[in-house]
C-alpha cells in the first residue's frame, strides 16, 4: 500500500512498528551507556599556546567574519602534528584560521601549516557555554590560529571543491538580488552562511522563538526537495527516477551546506520517503526518525549533548507523536487547529530541551509561530525563484528584483514581528535550568497524554500546564553562596533560603565582556530575574 494520510503516513490507528521498538532500543542504550562511560576529558598540555606545525586533508572551507574583514577558516582531518621537530600524538579534527591575505587550497588537498596551538574553553560556571564540549561534538579537539601555508599537494576533490564554489557563487548571487539587511538572511536560511549575521539579530530571532527559521532544517529540505520531486512528477518523469534525481539533488545541497546536524537528519528521512514511494510502501515518520536517531548516535554518541540535535529530533517528535495525541479524535481538524497543535505540540516537546541549553524560552512563540512558518514556503521559493533568474540570465536581474521584493516583504514582516513580540511584557520565560526531577515528571505526562489517547484535549492540555508550572518551581533549603570563576577578578553570588539573590563584586581584568558570557549566563542558569542587593567592594576593574 502507499499514500500519505494526515497524520504522518499512518495506514491504521494502532501501527506496529518493529522497526521504531528497535531503535529506540538502541537509542535508549546510548543513553545508558554514557551515563556509565562519560566522555573523558581530553587536552595537549604544554603545547596549549605554542606554534606547531600540522599536516592533514583539507575536508572542508568557508569564509567567517573577522575583524579585520573575511578570513579563511580550513577544517582538517590531520596526519602529522609536530611540536619543537618531535610528534605529539593528536585527537580528532582541526580548525585552522588562516592569515588573511592566504590563498585557498582546493578541497581534498594535503596541506602543511604552521600557527598558535589554541584549546577550545571547557565550561568553569554553571550556565557558561562548554566551547570544549560543543566543538569536540562536532568532532574538532582545537583550532590553529594565524596559520600560514607551508605546503600544499596537488590533490583534489572535484565534487566537494565544485560545490564549493557554486555556494560561494550563489553567495555573490545573493548580495546582487538583496539588499544588504536581507542578504545574511538569505545566506543563512538558503546557504547555511551565518557569518553575515550580526549577533543582534540572531538574538532578535532567538527571544521571539523563531531562530530555526534561519536553519537548514525539515522545513527547507521538505520544500526544496519535495517541490523539486513533484515538479519532475509533473513533467511525466516517471516515479523511480524523479526520485533518485530528487534524493540526489538534496544530498549534494546537503554537502554544499556543511551537512549540518538537522540538516543530514531531514535529509536522511526525506531519503527514507522517496524509497516508501518507489517500494510502494507507507512512509511511517516515527520510524523514519527512530532509524535516523540510532544511526547518528551510533556513529557518534556525543550527539546526545548537542543541541541542535535535540531540538531537531524533538520537534519532528512533537510533530509525528506528539500533535495526533493532542487533536481530538472524534473529527478532522481544521486548518488553523492544525497548524495550533503542530506549534503546540512542537513547542511543548522542546520546552525541557530549551530550558536544559538556554535556561529561557519566548512565551509567544506558539503563537508567532502560525504566521512565520506559513510564510517560510513562500520567503524559500521567492527567494529560489530570484536567485536562479539572476543566476541563469545575469540580464534577468532586473526581472528578479519581483520575486526578490516578496521574499524581502517576508523578511522584514518577521523582522517588524520579532521585534514586537520581544518587547512584549513576559515574553521571555527564565524558570532556570531544570533539575532531574522536573524533566522526570515532564516525561512521565508526556507517556500519560501519549498513552490516554480518548483523553479529552482540554484535559491533557490541562496535564501540561500543570507540569510546566511544576519547572518553574524552585527548592531551597538553605543559603547557597557561589563563586564564579571570572579570571583575575571577583564575583560572589548568594542565594538566601527567603528567594532573595545577592551579587558581590562582578569584574575581571583579563575576561572580556565578563558580564555576558559569565555572569549573565550563570543568572539565566539559576532562574535569577532579579537582584535584591548588590555589593560592590571597591572600584577596580576586577570588582
């Protein structure tokens, strides 16, 4: 049988899936062991800040935003690293940040470079971000910075270095249809390039809860792909081959993007689709997404700690599992009740996971979320449409001016939304990070709305905002008083039994920007919106 229903391909109320049980297994058992073998620590010593010289495969390149203008960053997967004419032995990949008048070596070359040996910073606050942790995810164990090329072989991966260059083509496309304030908004929601956007805006976007917006996610792979695929279907290409067009197509923009965690993930289910369709078979999204979870964690456990990994499973979870428990099963929804619940279910799913990583989340954005993601498909396929009229015909520029004043129009409703929301009283919600308890009984009425399916919606709603109450909830038995590490400086925060929050000092003469990247982090962590007292000993930099 094949088709797809409204509630993710399902062909019966009460599915087995073997398939699914199994993975989620596996997932579970990731899960168990980590818990018993945590990651180890891993770190090069003496060598920490001293020039080395490393060998290795240039895999992958792009261009970020220096302060002096674009530097070259290369990813290498590394041979040799030498310090002082003797090996050192070596762990995972490297980052190196080239001089800015380097050349770029060609994808899949050998190279040799020389540069200061830098350790990403391991997390000393609670609420700090853990760069150790995120880059070694990510599968790098330290950067080169400043590096200068000493050699470079003539090898060369044509498809990787043609693609390359195809996305910095599209790049200069982009900066030619837009105007400079949609141009980072174009790079990164069509290109994954985030190195034109300002932190502002990232910010902007992250307090008004649609920063995934500007992700390669689901959303574009199903609108590029899918549309892609139904455009050949229509032309008469027959089902088999538009397929394997279509799940090429999406694998090289895959690998132009940097096949980033939510983008291989959609990627990978979009794949598992077209072969239901050719096989005639149903397409059963939780096992889709079951089957893609047990094999990224399986080659590369570390996932589990990583947030865009979470946030990816969790929100096509909300939406496959979580939103047919919450529509009433009596009737078919309507279009505004379904695009309610798909938000809903989304935002409720992800909630543990924001408040576990970021310690906050924005209140409307259910809400906002019903217009943006609507007009998502719309901003892609306008901006798509000028892109490639610009590209093919450079004479067709001016044509492409139409399609880019639409997607722009969309551009600027987010950005004159988002601003709004932002500012709107108790938008954001700052509960702190949960503790294990909270994230258990979170858990627990997810399985009671999962498995009391005839449970009225009002009911199971009911459920959920009694438990989202419940991780607001704070227990003190006692003061707590925390030193932060700031470097040469002090900050002491206490926390007294009566809900009071006191600051001591908050300076540091050798951290830069202290403020927000330790001590505000560190507040969020512990759900402090407001201090009581603050002491300040005496007027130094580091006070």
């Amino acid at each position: 049988k094949s088709g797809f229903d409204n509630h993710c391909g399902l062909r019966e109320k009460y599915m087995k899936r073997p398939l699914f049980a199994l993975c989620l297994a596996i997932v579970l058992g990731v899960i168990l062991y980590l818990r018993i073998h945590p990651p180890t620590v891993i770190t090069y010593g003496e060598t920490v800040g001293e020039e080395v010289c490393l060998s290795g495969l240039v895999y992958a390149k792009e261009y970020q935003k220096g302060l002096n203008g674009p530097v070259l960053v290369l990813y290498l997967k590394p041979e040799e690293l030498r310090f002082q004419n003797q090996n050192i032995p070596f762990y995972n990949n490297f980052i190196c940040v080239l001089q800015s008048e380097a050349d770029a070596p060609v994808i899949g070359s050998r190279v040799v470079v020389t540069g200061i040996l830098y350790e990403y910073e391991a997390a000393t606050n609670p609420g700090q971000f853990d760069a150790k942790q995120y880059y070694r995810i990510l599968g790098f164990s330290a950067k080169l910075a400043n590096c200068r090329i000493e050699f470079v072989s003539g090898e060369c991966n044509a498809l990787k270095e043609k693609l390359w260059q195809f996305r910095c083509s599209l790049g200069d496309i982009i900066e030619t249809v837009f105007e400079a304030d949609a141009e980072a908004f174009f790079k990164s929601m069509l290109l994954g390039d985030k190195s034109a956007l300002d932190i502002e805006n990232k910010e902007l976007y992250k307090e008004a809860g649609i920063l995934h917006i500007l992700a390669i996610s689901g959303l574009h792979i199903s609108f590029l792909g899918m549309g892609f695929y139904k455009i050949l279907r229509k032309i008469y290409v027959p089902a088999v081959p538009a397929a394997v067009i279509s799940g090429m197509v999406m694998l090289f923009y895959g690998i132009m993007v940097g096949l980033p965690v939510s983008a291989f993930r959609a990627i990978c289910m979009f794949l598992i689709r077209l072969l239901a369709n050719c096989t005639g078979c149903t397409y059963d999204m939780p096992t889709a997404l079951a089957l893609c979870a047990a094999g990224m964690l399986l080659e590369n456990p570390l996932y589990l700690y990583n947030a865009g990994f979470l946030l990816s499973f969790c929100a096509v979870a909300g939406v496959c599992i979580l939103k047919p428990a919450l529509l009433r099963t009596d009737k078919e929804p309507g279009r505004f009740e379904d695009a309610l619940a798909t938000s809903l279910s989304v935002a409720l799913i992800t909630l543990p996971v924001q408040l576990c990583f970021y310690y906050e989340v924005s209140v409307y954005s259910v809400f906002w979320n019903l217009f943006v993601i609507p007009l998502a498909g719309y901003c892609m396929g306008s901006g798509v449409l000028a892109i490639t009229l610009a590209g093919i015909v450079p004479a067709l520029t001016q044509i492409a001016q139409l399609p880019a004043l639409c997607a722009t129009g969309i551009f600027w409703f987010y950005e004159a939304g988002s601003i709004i929301v932002s500012k709107l009283p108790g938008n954001l919600w700052r509960p702190g990070r949960p503790e294990m308890w909270q994230l258990v009984l979170y858990a627990v009425v997810i399985g009671v709305v999962l498995v009391l399916k005839e449970l009225q919606p009002r009911y199971k709603l009911g459920l959920f905002c009694g438990v989202i109450l419940c991780l607001g909830v704070e227990i003190r038995t006692g003061a707590e008083i925390t030193f932060l590490d700031v470097g040469q400086g002090d900050c002491i925060c206490i926390q007294l039994p009566d809900g009071s929050n006191w600051l001591c000092d908050g300076g540091s003469s050798d951290v830069s920007k202290v403020g927000e990247y330790r001590i505000e982090p560190f507040l969020k962590h512990e759900g402090i919106t407001v201090l009581d007292a603050v002491f300040l000993s005496h007027g130094d930099s580091d006070h």
